[in-house]
C-alpha cells in the first residue's frame, strides 16, 4: 500500500472518529490519541448495563494481530473497533476505511445515520467473519452494536 493512500486514510479514519464524536458523543480521547499517537480503541459489551466501555486495542494481543493482518490482506484502515459476545462467538467488528476512495463521502453518511460498514470478525471461528454494514448507538462514551 502506498504511504500516500495510508495518509489518506488516516485523515479519513479521523473524520470518521470526530463523526463519531459528534453523532454518538465519542469520548475526545479517542479521537486525540488517535490522531497524536496512532491509538486505537474498541468498545466492549459486557452486559445489558455495560456497554460501549472503552479500552485500547493493544492491552489485548489476539485484537492488535487480527488487526494488523486484516489492515494488510484488505489495504484498510481500523478506525475502532466493537467486541460483542454473541451466541455464536466473540465478534470484533471492525470499523475501518477502505481503499475505495470513491466509496468515502457514502461510508461517512451511512455512519452519520449508524450504519458503518464493518468487517465482522468472528474471533472464535473464522468461517463466520463477513464485511457488512452494521447498526450502533451511543452507549458510556463509547458505541455499541445492536443490529
């Protein structure tokens, strides 16, 4: 991937992230850490009480390696991520910018409406990760999925 592309989609990931704080009240150390030292969060739910609970990414090895090796298979850019626990594994969905420059300006509105299109990684059995879109809300500073 070229370094002009990886730029691009940095400063694509930080619309996103301010998208996102605006929209759902992300907390603004999400998007600063990001932007200052290449910081990324996810956003776990634990129970019907706990969700959107933020932590970073790299306190967990297995996310930070699936990370980086689906940034490299699909040339994308992970923004933030939501780890779900669901009947049929964990599910780490990836909110990410892809390398369809031409898709962007639709990607940032179907996240204004709480559509991101995500990469829905299934981390206990990978036949069941797919791209898709997926629905959030605004959920203790940070987001959570519910469709």
């Amino acid at each position: 991937m070229s370094e002009d592309l990886k730029e691009l989609q940095k400063n694509e990931a930080l619309n996103r992230l301010r998208i996102l704080q605006m929209n759902y009240e992300l907390l603004e150390n999400v998007v600063s850490e990001f932007e200052q030292d290449n910081k990324l969060y996810y956003s776990e739910y634990i129970n019907q009480n706990m969700q959107g609970i933020l932590y970073y990414i790299d306190n967990k090895e297995e996310f930070t390696n699936a990370i980086k090796e689906f940034e490299e298979k699909h040339q994308a850019k992970v923004y933030h991520a939501i780890l779900t626990p669901l009947t049929y594994g964990r599910m780490l969905s990836l909110l990410y910018v892809s390398q369809y420059t031409e898709e962007w300006q639709r990607d940032r509105n179907e996240l204004s409406e709480g559509l991101p299109l995500a990469y829905c990684m299934n981390l206990d059995d990978d036949t069941m990760s797919e791209f898709g879109g997926i629905q959030i809300e605004k959920a203790n500073g940070g987001i959570t999925r519910i469709a």
